[in-house]
C-alpha cells in the first residue's frame, strides 16, 4: 500500500525569506551540512513527527523529516530531508517525493478543488510519479517537482508537473530532460532544454542521496532538524519562475 507522508510548509515563505540572503555556500549534493544551516543558509520551513514505515519496518522504514529552505539573487533553495524506500535484489527506489509550489501572481488551481490529474494516456505523463496525483491540497497550485525511482538499482529520475487555474484546471506533467537515470548519490542533474510551459524548469538544479532506509540518514536522530542529513536538494532559478531578484513570497507543500 502507497502511504503519503505530508509536511504541509504550510507554510508561506516569506518574503524576508525570499530576500537575496544565502551568503553562505550552498552545495547541490543531496545532503544538507552544519555549514549550510545557518542564518545566512538554510531555513527550516516545517518538520513532519507522524508515522513513518514500510512493512517489513527493519528493513524498509521511509518517508519525510523536513524542509528547509533558502534564497540568494539567483535561486531558491528547497531541502527536503528523508529517505525513499530502497529495497529489493538489486535495491531499487520506490515511491517518491513530490514539492508543489505556488508562485505569487500566477493562477493555479485554487484550494477546494482537486487538483487534475496529467492526461495518462500522453507519454511521457503516464510514466512520471504525478500519473495518479490528484488530491486536495491545502494550498494552490501552480508546478511542482518530483523524484522517484527508475527500475534502477541505485538510480531516480525527476518529474515536473505545471498546472493551470480557470474553470477547468488542466495539468501537464513530464520527466524532465536532463533528469533521467540520476545516480542517488547526491550526483547533480541539470535540467536544460525545456519549451512550452516546461521552461519553469530550466536551470533548475536536483540532487537525492539515498540511504540504506530511514534509520540509516544521518538525520534520523534528530528528525532532520540537525545535519547532517540525506534527502531531495532542488536548486530553482528565479528568472525562470518569475521571482524577481529579491523578494516574492512562495508557498510549498511536501509529500
């Protein structure tokens, strides 16, 4: 059974938050270190406490800790802390960790309405992690980020979604280019080359470090809040969002 683990950021950005502020280094490597959470790094955003695991839980235990997030006059920074579920002979990832995003100014699919799932009939929708995602979410909706496995041993690949508001919400999703067959070692994918309403999406940065299982992230212990810790790290550039180089407040939701 697919279980959903949701770290509801609820969480607005602010726009201080969004200011051109990350003075410290911020390293796209899927794991978030002491010297990047500090107060000119990354911010914690939200922590998830609920129940956590897999059947059999010794060996399969996943899901979220928490979020985190940062901003300088380039990008914005979300570190999502937590580990897929990593198991089989070879050890594949399952599931997969989603970031939906609303962005100031532009109209998504508002609350109260479900959001559309992508046509499952168009490739590639059918294959990315948003093929049956179509819940209610406590925040509009207007892109979001994915990752899930592959069928890989040890790699992942990254999907984008782009919804549109109106009467008739309609969703678009993909795996992105420059984004398949990632290692989940904290290697970098850059993504590049998108058109239409996939351009949101260039010059976005993605990494994932994965673990054994949940107990074995280094940010366990202290639910994620203290690094170092493994996870989803996504570099998103302002310019193609629509942020301007300071300020613009965001609003994210996790899963």
């Amino acid at each position: 059974m697919k279980r959903l683990f949701t770290l509801a950021a609820a969480t607005a950005l602010a726009a201080a938050s969004l200011s051109a502020q990350a003075q410290a280094p911020i390293t796209i490597d899927g794991q978030i270190t002491a010297t990047e959470r500090v107060a000119a790094g990354y911010t914690l955003v939200g922590t998830y406490t609920g129940t956590r695991g897999f059947s059999p839980s010794a060996t399969n235990q996943a899901g979220l800790l928490a979020l985190y997030a940062a901003a300088d006059a380039n990008n914005v920074y979300f570190f999502l802390t937590g580990t897929l579920q990593n198991d089989g002979t070879p050890a594949t990832l399952s599931n997969s960790f989603q970031i939906i995003v609303d962005r100031p100014g532009v109209a998504g699919v508002p609350v109260g309405t479900r959001v559309p799932k992508p046509a499952a009939a168009v490739a590639p929708a059918v294959n990315t992690s948003f093929q049956n995602f179509g819940p209610f979410l406590d925040l509009p909706a207007d892109m979001g980020f994915a990752i899930k496995g592959n069928g890989v041993a040890a790699q992942y690949q990254v999907d984008g979604i782009v919804y549109t508001g109106g009467a008739t919400p309609s969703a678009s999703a993909a795996v992105l280019s420059g984004a398949t067959g990632v290692a989940a070692t904290g290697a970098v994918a850059s993504v590049t080359g998108q058109t239409g309403a996939f351009t949101v999406f260039n010059g976005a940065q993605v990494a994932y470090r994965t673990s054994a299982n949940l107990n074995a992230n280094p940010g366990f212990a202290s639910n994620g809040v203290t690094p170092p810790a493994n996870g989803l790290e996504v570099a998103v550039s302002r310019a193609s969002i629509g942020l301007p180089a300071a300020g613009g407040a965001l609003q994210v939701f996790a899963l």
